[in-house]
C-alpha cells in the first residue's frame, strides 16, 4: 500500500489548455527572437562595411562565433518547442481515448 501511496503522490496532472497557452507563448517569443538575431546579422554586416582594420577583424570573428552558438540555442529552442507541440497532441489523444473507454463501460 504504501508503494502506491508513493506513486500517486509523484503522479503530474498535465493541463493541456495551460500547456498549449504556454507553448503558444513560446513559440511568438520565437518567432520575435528570429527575427531579432536577422536584425543582428543585417547589423553586422552593416558595421563591417564602415569598420575596417584588426579590430574589426577581431570583432567579426567573435560575432561570428557567437551568432553560431545564438543560433544552435535558438534551434534547440524550437525543437522543444515542436516537442511541446507533439506532447500536447498526445495528452489530448490519450485523454479522448480514455474518455471513449470510459464512456463504453456499462454499469448494471
């Protein structure tokens, strides 16, 4: 008994409706910070039109550098957030699928 006891009290409730508010959420702050980080590159380029020297050369592999690490986070980012997606489908497929279950059960 208390094995179950200690099961059902580590049981997660899933919420899929504050689940998807939270994955929508996510996915507008990505869908901003892509176009962020190509306000950044179109900068870049700018500034290494005006700026010449070891300086800038310094500077430009560093943001090159950088913008590499930015984008695989960012990339990262959206896969989660694509899982996320995925995971809510399924908790709402799982839950319909009881529901039918539980709705074909007789009493009586």
């Amino acid at each position: 008994m208390r094995l179950i006891d200690d099961v059902m009290d580590n049981i997660i409730e899933v919420n899929t409706t504050t689940l998807k508010r939270d994955a929508d959420t996510i996915r507008k702050d990505l869908k901003t910070m892509g176009k962020k980080i190509e306000e950044l590159k179109t900068s870049a380029d700018k500034l290494a039109t005006m700026w010449t020297g070891p300086s800038s050369e310094a500077f430009n592999q560093e943001f090159i550098t950088n913008l590499d690490i930015l984008e695989n986070v960012y990339e990262a980012l959206l896969e989660i957030n694509e899982f996320e997606d995925y995971s809510i489908q399924e908790y709402n497929d799982c839950e319909s699928k009881v529901g039918d279950l539980v709705g074909q059960v007789s009493v009586g």
